[in-house]
C-alpha cells in the first residue's frame, strides 16, 4: 500500500502531474463528443442533399 501512494505522490509534484492528467482527459473527451457531433450533422446533411430514389419497375404507383 506504501507503494501506490508513493506512486501517487508522484515524488512530490502530484500537485502538478494530476491536474495535467485531468486537463488532458478532459480535452480528448471533448474533442471525441465534438467529433461525433460533428459527423452526426454531415451524416443528416448528407441525407438531406441525397435524392430520392426511384421505386423499383419504373413507373410510380398511385
């Protein structure tokens, strides 16, 4: 147990490496639900702009 809060004292500068941690996390995070966002919007824009197909055999029906 000694061990891991050595660890986690990170030889002094916990104070500086785990906020540096959280920062980083929390930019991937959002860069990952911006990204998703991002693809979620061009996908429905993309099938606004598609065209409608044409029912199989030719002619509408009423």
């Amino acid at each position: 147990m000694e061990s891991f809060r050595t660890f986690l004292q990170m030889g002094g500068y916990a104070a500086y490496v785990w906020p540096a941690y959280g920062i980083a996390a929390a930019v991937l995070a959002g860069l990952a639900i911006a990204s998703y966002r991002g693809m979620r919007q061009a996908e429905r824009q993309a099938e606004r702009e598609r065209p409608a197909r044409p029912r199989r055999g030719g002619e509408e029906r009423p």
